[in-house]
C-alpha cells in the first residue's frame, strides 16, 4: 500500500454479525499473501471459525477486504505516530478510538460525526461507566495507570476525581425508549425522584410537560420521553452533564425549549457535553465542537478543539485544514433556494378539505390543501400523516385521493425474526440482487451491506434507512415518510435530503416528508404545512405555503431568524437581539434566503 511497517499504524477489524464462515469459501483466509508464504495472518478462531486478523502480521494489501463476500472486514493503515493516542479497544479486530475531548467548564461542547465513530463510548468512557484500556483489552488497568497516562493534560484532574469518587456527572441517554422498562410510575414521580436541584417545576414549565405529570412513563410519547430525560438529567447535581441526542422525536419549538434548558446548565459554570445530529440544532446550543472522523465501526479519531461555526463548516467540507486531514472526498454545499421549481407539475394528485380529529388528549384542526405531482411537501411542528395515509380517519372533512400512498410511521419496531434481505422482499416480492431497485434505492442508501444482517440486531440508523427503503421499494404515487431522520446522523442526513429529492423527481411521483430538522426540510422541501397551537393540547395546519413564506411563519413563531453561511449556504440560526437578528425582525425576513457574498 506503498507504506513501509515502520510508519504505519494497522488496523484490522471484522465485523461479527457479518462474518459467515458457513456461506463462504474462506476466501479471506485463501487468497491472503502471507499465509501463501506459510504465515498465519488470517486464522479461523475455534469456538466458532469466524476469522482472526494478526495486525502485526497484516502487510495491508487489503486482499481480504475485497475478496470477502459478506463485507465484514475492514484493514486501514494510519499514521504510527496516532498509535500513541489510542483511548479505548474492545477486543481483538474490533472498534477502537483515538483521542478524547476535554470537557470546558461553562461551555456546551457539541461532538459531531457519523454514527459508529465512537461518540458514545466518550460519553461512557467521560462519564465513569468504561475505564480508557489504551489497547490493552485484555488485561486489567488500574486508575494510577490511567491518571499517568494523561500526566501534563487537563484530562489527568479529570481523571483523579473518577478515580477517587469525587466526579459527579450526569447522562441523557440515547434510548429513552427504554426508560419505561426501568421506571413504573408517573413523570411527576420520576423527576422529583432525581430533582437534587430543586428545579423540577422550572424544568417542568420550560420543557413543556406539566399536561404529562400524573401520566405513567409507559404512556408517553417518544418526545415526551426525550424531554422528561432531559429534565431528569438536568435535576440532578453535577459537575458534568452528557446528552446523547436530545433532540429526538421532539417537533422544532420542543427542540428550542431543549436547547435552553442545556445552555442554561453551562451559564451555571457547568461542563456540558452534548451528541447530536440536527446540525442546526447543535450550531445554536453549542460553544465549541469536536469533530470525530473515521471508519464507522472500526475506527473513530476526535479532532482538535474548533469554534462551532469553524467546526460545522470544517466537517461539511469534510476537510480539517490545521490537522491536514480530508476525511470526506465530497464537500456538501446548500442551495439557498429550491433550483426544481419548474419540475412540479400544476394539478393535483391528492386534495383534501378543512379536517378535525379529536384524539384522547389532542384536538386537530387541518385547512384545506392540495399535493401536486412532482411535488415534495414538508410538514413542520406537528403531523396529521396517519389521516393522509388513510391510518386514522378525520372526524370531519374529505380527502379525495384514488393513487398509492406508501407510508413510512414515526415509530419503528424491531420485531421481525428475520434479516434485512428477507424483509426487504417480502415488501418486494421478486429478487434484489442486479435489480434497478437495488441500483436505483438500497446502493444509493448503502443497504446492501445489510442485508445479512439480523433486524433485531440493527442499530437505530440502519433501521431507520431499511425503513425508508422497504417504503420506496413499493409502487406508489406519494410517498409519506414521517420523521425519516430520526437517529440518522448529520452525514447520512444530507445524503438522503438529496436522494429522495431526486427519485421523487426522476420517479415522476410525489412526497410528504415530516421531520424536525430544519435543515433537512430546507434542503429537501418544495412546499411547507406548518403547525402551530399548544403541543398535547392543540393544533392546526396551514395550508401548503412556499417553503420561503413557510420558512418564515415557522421562525416568527419561534422569534428566531436565519442567515446563511457565507461558505456552505447552510442556515444559521442569528445570535438572539444581535445586529441581524433585529435588522431581519424589523423587515420581517426571518428567513434569508439569500446567499451573502463572501
């Protein structure tokens, strides 16, 4: 590979779940150059046959790589010099990480990246719940082997508080959806349980949940969950604070209210440490960014510290200038207006009159619209999807639609005894392998590296993008995708903004996309439904608006304003009464579409 073994760091890993020794030929092992020389580079490992990767033995040919049928192995060939910086391994040929953030005291740090590059295990290994192993995986270490490692850093201090017990921190996790399993009673019950700062009814106001008190945590909806995590998290008394995407499932006034909540921590002289993917989001809560980089399940490595603005722009370009690293051959870049207008055909595929639906707890009021062929119609703030898709039915009302609707829920569910493959066709219905819908939908998406894999084993990414996919797999006119970028990462997000904007089009169908992430419905949408009232009590929808006019309505409501990056075109959240932010206020552009000259 052109690197002599004095400057290369290897990496060998294999995926687990992927590797099949029972369907292949061995072929990782035959066709390996040094065990042709009579090495043992490639072994099978004897409990199982799965196989086993010297790395000290590995030339990096990557032979291997390429001849694997299944795709589970991954060889890299670093710097010798990042070696040094490994933090964390889980065992042999398996994910490790190089590099740790420093939590700042009275700053958010945001972490960005894609999924699998080890953002949760910083969250686990800052907080006290994994011990840093340097590599060493199979052997135990003890702190004042950790403390010495991190001699001469900010870290060490860091460290010996763990170590002595004097370390308070407090974590969101990502799966809330779990927390019913673990809780029984009442939100009321579980947040004065934790409330250690006497700020239970304060949080209870911001974050909108004084209708769910008396209700059971395994009645809540995921948004309610996510903001009741955030609130428990919050409660308690710690130096440091981890929120693993808590943005999830809640609608974009909710997503603000989080947002203040975590910045009102770090105003208290607090460290806060936030995941998150809604890159809007993070660029409005955060002070300072790390990006972390990599082969996702392999291998993760934390950047420098960087400005937020620097940082985001730093990991759109895929490029990090005083480290001299390109991580991404593609820059991403945003058009400050939709260039398809003239694409959307002038008559109507699916119309519907003024609605009402009246749920246990929830009024929903509706105005009349239309959704156009060609056309992909963005829904902000709340969903009246499951009437669309013909789930629920409207208490009062008509939508008139004879075409094929082909719906995407919310909430997914994992309860298939099967794998990815055989899901995909029983939606199908005929062979994957060398058809147009694998070129067309499951390449372009990067579902065929999942095909074997089991769907109660997928991670909340990959499921989401096997759910997108079995929806597009279907023949239908529209296509009605509620919250499609849920546990999607930042990446991944764009990547499909610009996908499905194109198979809408080259399809000659339409869509309807609910998500919260601003971003992606400025990316994806043509036209905007925008949802306003009280959330869990009620709402009402417009009528389907031009993204520009509903762009607009939607931040006046939440008295925020847009401008756009002078180097990507992404919209920027103004700093709150700055110069910009009353300038656009006083002529009621709240948002710029517009792309400033450098």
């Amino acid at each position: 590979m052109g690197n002599s073994p004095d400057s290369t760091h290897r990496i060998a890993v294999l995926d687990q779940e992927l590797c099949q020794p029972k369907k292949c030929g061995l072929e990782c092992i035959v066709y390996c150059p040094v065990n042709k020389t009579g090495g043992e580079c490639i072994v099978q490992r004897p409990q199982d046959g799965k196989a086993v990767i010297s790395e000290d033995l590995c030339n990096g040919c990557g032979i291997c790589v390429k001849k694997c049928p299944f795709d589970a192995i991954v060889i890299v060939n670093l710097a010798k010099e990042l070696g040094q910086d490994k933090i964390h391994q889980f065992g042999v040929n398996s994910f490790r990480l190089y590099r740790l953030p420093a939590p700042k005291k009275g700053s958010v740090i945001g972490l960005l990246g894609k999924n699998g590059m080890g953002k949760s295990t910083i969250v686990n290994l800052l907080s006290g719940n994994l011990k840093p192993n340097f590599g060493n995986y199979d052997t135990q270490i003890d702190w004042d082997d950790v403390i010495k490692r991190f001699h001469g850093t900010d870290m060490k201090d860091y460290f010996e508080r763990m170590a002595n017990g004097t370390l308070r921190t407090s974590i969101k996790p990502q799966l809330v959806y779990l927390i019913p399993q673990a809780f029984k009673g009442t939100t009321k019950e579980l947040i004065r349980m934790y409330d250690e700062r006497q700020v239970a009814d304060r949080l209870i106001a911001e974050l909108g949940l004084k209708y769910t008190l008396n209700t059971k945590v395994s009645d809540l909806s995921g948004g309610e969950l996510q903001r009741l995590a955030v609130a428990v998290a919050s409660s308690k008394n710690a130096d440091y604070y981890f929120f693993d995407e808590p943005s999830s499932y809640n609608d974009v006034y909710q997503r603000l209210a989080v947002a203040k909540v975590i910045q009102g921590l770090a105003n208290e002289g607090k460290s806060v440490m936030v995941v998150e993917h809604d890159m809007t989001l993070l660029d409005y809560l955060s002070d300072y960014i790390y990006i972390l980089y990599g082969e996702p399940g392999a291998y993760g490595i934390v950047s420098s510290l960087q400005s937020t603005k620097i940082g985001i722009n730093n990991f759109l370009e895929g490029y990090l200038p005083t480290e001299n690293v390109r991580f991404r051959e593609k820059a991403f870049r945003f058009e400050a207006t939709s260039p398809v207008d003239d694409m959307i055909l002038d008559f109507p595929v699916a119309s519907y009159s003024h609605l009402t639906k009246a749920f246990t707890s929830f009024k929903l009021k509706v105005d009349p619209g239309q959704i156009r062929k060609a056309e992909i119609v963005g829904i902000v703030g709340g969903t009246f999807m499951k009437i669309l898709a013909g789930i629920d039915k409207p208490d009062s009302g008509t939508i008139e639609s004879n075409v094929k609707i082909s719906y995407k829920p919310q909430y997914l569910n994992q309860d298939y005894d099967g794998d990815v493959q055989s899901l995909l066709y029983s939606v199908y219905q005929d062979v994957l392998g060398g058809s147009l819908i694998e070129e067309q939908i499951l390449n372009p998406m990067s579902i065929k590296k999942l095909y074997e894999r089991k769907i109660s084993n997928l991670s909340g990414g990959e499921l989401q993008k096997v759910a997108i996919a079995a929806t597009l797999i279907r023949k239908a006119d529209i296509y009605a995708l509620d919250e499609p970028s849920a546990f999607l990462d930042a990446e991944d997000r764009i990547v499909l903004a610009k996908f499905l904007q194109r198979f809408v089009r080259s399809q000659g169908t339409s869509a309807v996309i609910i998500d919260h992430d601003i971003q992606l419905i400025d990316l994806i949408a043509d036209s905007l439904i925008i949802f306003e009232g009280e959330p869990g009590v009620h709402g009402s929808a417009t009528v389907p608006m031009l993204k520009e006019a509903g762009m607009n309505k939607l931040l006046e409501g939440l008295s925020i304003t847009y401008r756009r990056d002078e180097t990507t075109g992404r919209p920027r959240v103004n700093k709150e009464s700055g110069r910009l932010d009353r300038s656009q206020k006083a002529s009621g552009d709240y948002y710029y579409v517009k792309k400033p000259v450098a």
